[in-house]
C-alpha cells in the first residue's frame, strides 16, 4: 500500500502541474478576439497547403476563391474593428506594418482575382500570397506581437471578440448574397 501512495502522488502531481503547461501551450485562456482571429488563420493556412497539392484548374479557383474571401473578410474586421480598438495598447509601428501587409496581400488578391489558374506566374503568385500570409500571422501571433500586446492592454477583448464574430457574420451573409447575383 506504500508503494501505491508515491504513485498516487506523482500522477497527482503531474495533474496539478498539466493545466497551467496545457493552458499556455494551447492557448485556452486566449481572449474571444484573439480566439476567432486565430481560428481564421488556422483555417487560410490549411487551405494554403491544400491549394499546393491540387492540380485541377477549377478545384484551384474554386479554393482559392475561398481564401481571398476568407482574407478579405479577416483584413477588413481587423481593419474596422481590433486595429482601431488596439492604438494605444499594440505599438504604432506593429499596427501600421500590419495595414501595409494588409495592403499588400488585397492588392495581390486583386491580381490573381483578375487571372485564371492556366495563366503564367498564378500558381506561383498564390503561393506567394501563402508566404506572405504566414508572415504577417506570425507577427500577430508571435510573443510580444499584436495579440500578446493587446492581450496585456485593457480593451475587453472578449467583448471585441463578440463584435468581430457578428461582423464577420454580417460581410460572410453580404458575400454570400453578391456572389448569388
């Protein structure tokens, strides 16, 4: 019964130890902002490496039609809604990189919106969208980036968080509609 107890112990300690370990590695206690932002990014990443292994032209415009709504809708609520709410609490610079990289990708998006899969430089300038995606999700996500610095800020991010998934809803729905017509 002795030899039970140091196990019993152990194990108890290991739980005691297990959450806040859990906790940081996966980001539980993240805000809803950062929470569905993160989810957002997630989503386009996966896409991304999904677009590399097709190679049938209309399953590669109908995916990447995909990703630039899904990254016009992210710019735009991060441009109406946690930029403006975060000068102050995220340093100038990081927000100002963060419109120009913004800038950049939706112009990039515009290029290969005015292509077809079959034209010359389309495949590769998707993957460099790709690239430049995963760039500037690494300066938001990064410790001491965007999210960490407006996670020590005193904006209610769970409330941001609320107004960015009801936005977001709003221009998905407004997409939806125009893409009907």
């Amino acid at each position: 019964m002795a030899a039970a107890s140091p196990a019993t112990k152990t194990k108890a300690q290991t739980k005691a130890k297990s959450p806040a370990r859990r906790t940081r590695n996966t980001g539980r206690r993240d805000p809803l902002a950062v929470v569905l932002l993160k989810q957002d990014h997630r989503e386009v990443e996966a896409w991304f490496d999904e677009y590399e292994q097709l190679d049938n032209d209309r399953e590669k415009l109908a995916l990447f039609n995909k990703i630039a709504l899904a990254l016009k809708v992210h710019t735009q609520i991060e441009e109406e809604i946690l930029y403006p709410a975060e000068r102050g609490e995220v340093e100038d610079d990081m927000l100002d990189e963060a419109y120009v990289e913004h800038d950049g990708a939706k112009k990039l998006i515009a290029e290969l919106e005015a292509m077809k899969p079959s034209d010359e430089f389309y495949d590769a300038k998707v993957k460099v969208l790709g690239e430049y995606i995963k760039h500037h999700v690494k300066e938001e996500e990064q410790p001491g980036g965007i999210f960490a610095q407006a996670k020590k800020g005193d904006e209610d991010l769970d409330a941001l968080g609320e107004r960015l998934k009801a936005r977001k809803q709003e221009l998905m729905a407004q997409h939806g509609r125009s893409a009907a017509h």
